[in-house]
C-alpha cells in the first residue's frame, strides 16, 4: 500500500536520480550552444566536466573536435551509464567526488577548459578549488544558481561582499543565458545563470593575502553595520580608518578603496 504524501523519485535512463547529489538535467540544446560557443575548441584542447549525470552535455562536448574529455561524477550509477553509452576514445571518466581530486592530476595535459552544469551545492567550495589551481585553467563556462551569479558580479549594493571580491580578483567573468527551471528534469525551484570566466592574467599583488581576505569577511560579516561597527571588536585598529570611509558600509567601498583600508590597518 503506498503511504500518505509519498512521491515516486523522477528517474532518467531507468536510474534513478538522487536528491542528495542535486541532480537536475539540461534537456534544451540551445543553452549547451551557448556553452559552446562562449570557448574556443580545437583538436588540442583539453576539456573537463563535473556531474555529467545522464551525458547531455558529454554527448554534445564530444561532437565537437578536442583532444581529451575527463568527467568527474560522484554517483557510481551515472558511471556505469556512461561508459556502457558512450564509446569514444577521448573520453575518461573518474568515480569521484571533485572536491577530493588532488588538482596535480591536471598538470599532464593543461591547459584545460571547463565546461560543467555544476551541482548547486558545491559551487564556491569548487571555485575556491579552482582559484587554488588556476594555473591549469584556460576558460570556462559553469551553468550555477542565479543567486549565486548574481553576487559573484556584484560590484556594490546588496549582495555585494566578499564572494565577490574574491572571484573577481582572480577571474575574468562574463554574463551568459539565464535559464529557467524548465530547461531541466527534473526542474529545480530556482533559475539558473551561465556564466564564463578565465583566470585573470594581470593580478594585482596583495600584501598578507592570506590575512587580507580574513580582514574582509570581517568587514562584511553583517553587512547592515557599518565597517567600523563591523571592525570595532576584532584587534584591528579603528582609528586608523581614514575619515573618508567613517560611516560607510562595506557594500559602499570599492576593491581599491579596501586594499587602502588595508594598508592602514594591517601593521
């Protein structure tokens, strides 16, 4: 007997998909053209993929004409599917879970393009994976969250904060198509955004990087108090900000105008 408010899991190709994996499937061609589009392939290309799930986007990568296509997928099911469905020489695929790949793995064949309809649960603790090893990097294009796009962009206002700081100081990006849940299966509650970016070549130095970036999640940790209000408890100095920023938010300061806040406040 069927209990009270159970619902069947959606399956595709007989599997059936898990929720814990956030598999949500592109099924309109239009947005893996754009994805295309928005790099440059050739027969000397290098391409990766993360969750290739029921092989939409692997079956359209491998249309196209590239060296090598290593795919990272977590669900054992999805593998076995792969590998029996797809026979092409240029293609590897890896039973794992990408945020325990030790990135060295990369150095035989970069640069490499990244080309990905990413699980909307591991997406900045992957970008930070891919800021760490950027150096492998040629391009990319991921299909994330909408949300999540969006404060990536940001330059100021709501939303705007340290996620944004981070990427974009270290990556290029570019707006792409915005999708709608109903380009997937099963559809998910939320839009999605495609986004490209490569690493920037040109960064500007930042003195204790590393401490830099501590400094400013402190500096937006509530982002509705001002920055002083922000800093006044931790062991920075506040009477060293510079008077032009006595009042303001966070949200109000351009990356220029935190790295001289920083300069103040550092020693």
């Amino acid at each position: 007997m069927k209990k009270k408010g159970f619902k069947k899991r959606p399956t595709s190709k007989g599997i059936q998909l898990k929720k814990k994996f956030g598999q949500h499937f592109l099924r309109e061609d239009k947005y893996i053209w754009e994805m295309l589009d928005a790099v440059q392939l050739d027969s000397e290309t290098s391409v990766f993929e993360v969750g290739c799930g029921d092989g939409f986007l692997t079956r359209h990568i491998l249309q196209t004409d590239i060296a090598r296509l290593w795919i990272f997928e977590i669900d054992h099911d999805w593998v076995v599917h792969i590998e029996k469905e797809i026979q092409d020489d240029r293609m590897t695929v890896k039973e794992v879970n990408i945020l325990d790949v030790d990135f060295s793995l990369f150095d035989s064949h970069k640069p490499w393009t990244l080309l990905s309809n990413l699980p909307y649960q591991i997406t900045f603790p992957f970008l930070h994976r891919l800021q760490e090893n950027r150096q492998m990097l040629k391009e990319g294009v991921i299909m994330i969250q909408e949300e999540v796009a969006e404060k990536i962009l940001k330059t100021y206002g709501r939303g705007y904060g340290y996620s944004s700081l981070f990427f974009q100081h270290y990556f290029e990006w570019k707006k792409l198509l915005k999708v709608p849940p109903s380009a997937f299966y099963p559809p998910p509650k939320i839009f999605s955004r495609l986004l490209y970016f490569k690493p920037r070549e040109n960064i500007t130095p930042i003195p204790d990087e590393k401490e830099f970036w501590k400094f400013i999640k402190l500096c937006f940790k509530q982002p509705r108090r001002t920055l002083e209000n922000n800093l006044i408890q931790t062991h920075y100095d506040v009477a060293k900000i510079p008077d032009k920023y006595s009042g303001l938010r966070s949200q109000q300061l351009s990356m220029n105008d935190l790295l001289h806040l920083w300069d103040n406040l550092r020693d």
